[in-house]
C-alpha cells in the first residue's frame, strides 16, 4: 500500500466544530505525496498528480460554501507558501513535537494503557517527508482545524507499472479507537463513506473489505495521538490506481469530479446539523 506511515490538549466543546454566523468550519485538504515523492504509478499515471486533481475539485466545491474555510497543503506549483515556510521555519520544533509523542505513546505501550494492534502494511516514510506530515499535524492543532482530508489512491507490488492487479475499490482509513481524535475522525469517515458507496464499491482487499479501516501508524490520521481530539483526519483511498475508470483522461476527469461532490457531501454532513 502505497500511503504515508506513519502534545499539548486543549479543551473540546462538543458542539464547537459547527458552522455559526461567527464561526467557519475549517477543513484542510491534503493532495497525497508530492512531485518528488510520488506514490503509485500505472503506466505514465502518476498517482500525486491523481491526488492533486481530486483534492483541488473537493477544495474548490467547499470554497463555495461560506460555512467552510478550506486550505490545500499544494496546487500545480507544488507546496502553498503558508506550508512550505512552515515546513522549513518550523522542522526543529516538528521534530520535537514528533519525538514527544512518540515517547508519551511508547510509555503508554510499555504500562498497558494504550494497546498495539495489527495495522495494514503501509510503506516507510523518508525523513523529508515525515516532516512534512508531522508538520502538517502540528499546524492543523495549532490553527483549530476541524477536519483533515488526506487524498489517496490505492496500490500493491505488481510485475510492472503497466500490469493490471487484482484488487478494486476504496477505503478509508481512521484512528484507532484509542487515539484522541478517533469519535470524531470516526463520524466524518462513516459519512464520507456513505456518500462514496453510492458510487463506487469499498475496496475488495482483505484487510481493507469493510471500507473503514481503523489504524495506528499512519502519521497523517493522528500516529502517536499527534493530532487533537476536535481534529477529525482521514486518509481516503479512492480506488487502485489501475481501474478502468481511472486509465484515460476523460474517464478521470469524470471520476474526479463525481467523487469531488460525494467527499464534499461527506464533510458537509459531519458538520451541518
């Protein structure tokens, strides 16, 4: 699976997230990998320019509606300003920050209080990039954001870029029940995922067959309890990047925007009573 591995608190007001005169609804949505790193391939489809398109139509349906402040971690000229100097400005204190929790986490192991369970294989992160996904965590707790949507698309080893596999559908992955984002996280995967399998089929992999996959590693859904409880985050995979439906242009551009307006329907639904 080619998706990303993967304190301070602050109080949560259960009502605090929903849309009022005097307070936006803030959902940053994260384009998987980048134009380094770039994920899946089949043939010359690049998974991160895959990742782009999608998120870029999920962000500009949401900017439509004025209950919602919506951010983008890139766009066609790769890391928006706001994130790429916060990246650099800040790698010391994402560094800290991602060490901290890992040992908060590791004493809770060692007590028993926090319990390891088996996670779908996902691949190792470099550095670089693990920087960039802690640090993505660190500013969406510091800016109260109120949900984070990592977009994906799915992959397993194949003989070549060009082979067709044997898997199809989506998923989407959440925090484990233990995490402090997890209620919250929980209800705004549930709903995107209603929204989706009106559309599409949920991912026939075996660790994957219920559609909602909760997990303890991956950095970008809150790994080592790094992201807030009242920060709901999400990692969906939207289908393997093979499918028919994903092989020409046209077939893709038709995908994107169809699952554009599913997801955006998700997120409306966890926030707007």
């Amino acid at each position: 699976m080619l998706v990303f591995l993967m304190l301070f608190t602050l109080p949560f007001k259960g009502n605090a997230s929903l849309a009022t005169p005097n307070r936006q609804i803030k959902v940053l949505i994260v384009p998987g990998h980048d134009n380094e790193i770039w994920g899946s391939q089949y043939g010359n489809i690049k998974e991160a320019n895959m990742n782009l398109a999608l998120a870029t139509n999920i962000y500009n349906i949401l900017k439509e509606d004025k209950r919602f402040q919506v951010f983008i971690t890139r766009d066609n000229n790769g890391y928006i300003k706001e994130f790429s100097d916060y990246f650099s400005s800040k790698e010391l204190d994402i560094k800290n920050f991602k060490e901290n929790a890992k040992k908060k986490i590791q004493i809770k192991i060692n007590n028993g209080s926090f319990l390891e369970k088996e996670n779908v294989k996902h691949n190792p992160v470099k550095e670089n990039t693990s920087i960039v996904l802690y640090g993505i965590n660190k500013w969406a707790n510091e800016n109260n954001i109120d949900a984070i949507i990592h977009i994906h698309f799915n992959d397993y080893p194949r003989k070549t870029k060009w082979t067709i596999g044997h898997y199809k559908g989506f998923a989407i992955y959440m925090p484990d029940k233990q995490f402090l984002n997890s209620k919250k996280s929980e209800k705004l995967a549930k709903n995107i995922y209603t929204e989706l399998s009106r559309d599409y089929i949920s991912s026939n992999y075996k660790k994957e067959l219920n559609g909602l996959v909760p997990d303890q590693k991956l950095i970008a859904i809150g790994a080592s309890n790094t992201l807030l409880a009242n920060v709901g985050s999400v990692l969906v995979e939207y289908g393997y990047i093979y499918e028919k439906k994903f092989r020409t242009i046209n077939s893709r551009k038709q995908a994107y925007k169809n699952m554009a307006i599913l997801t955006a329907n998700g997120i409306k639904n966890s926030f707007i009573p």
